[in-house]
C-alpha cells in the first residue's frame, strides 16, 4: 500500500508541472493586460493614467462590497 501512495505522489509532480505551464501560456495568450480585461467586463472606461494607476495598484478590488 505504501508503494502505491508514493508512486501515486510522485506522478503528482509532473502532472502538476504541466498544468501550471498550461495555466501559465493560457494566461500570457490574452490579448491586453488583464487589466483591460477587467475593464472591459464591467463596462468602466477609464483613462490612460487610471489604468497605469489600477496595474501599479495590483488591480481592481476583489470585491466591491
């Protein structure tokens, strides 16, 4: 039993591997910033310096309470 369970982690550490660099390609794939993106969903149009503000910043707000 203890066999299985290491094998079992240790096929974990490539199938995790590759789903981050999956992850990671898909995101760098989309056009614009992610902060355009946001922009966009919410139908905020916000100018040149409040978009270089907002990715200083980190982004919008998770949640607008």
């Amino acid at each position: 039993m203890q066999a299985y369970i290491v094998r079992r982690l240790l096929a974990l550490i490539p199938a995790l591997f590759f789903a981050s660099i999956i992850v990671f390609v898909t995101v760098r794939l989309i056009p614009g910033s992610v902060i355009d993106l946001m922009l966009s969903q919410n139908d905020i149009s916000a100018d040149k310096l409040s978009r270089e503000q907002l990715r200083i910043a980190g982004g919008p707000p998770a949640c607008d309470l």
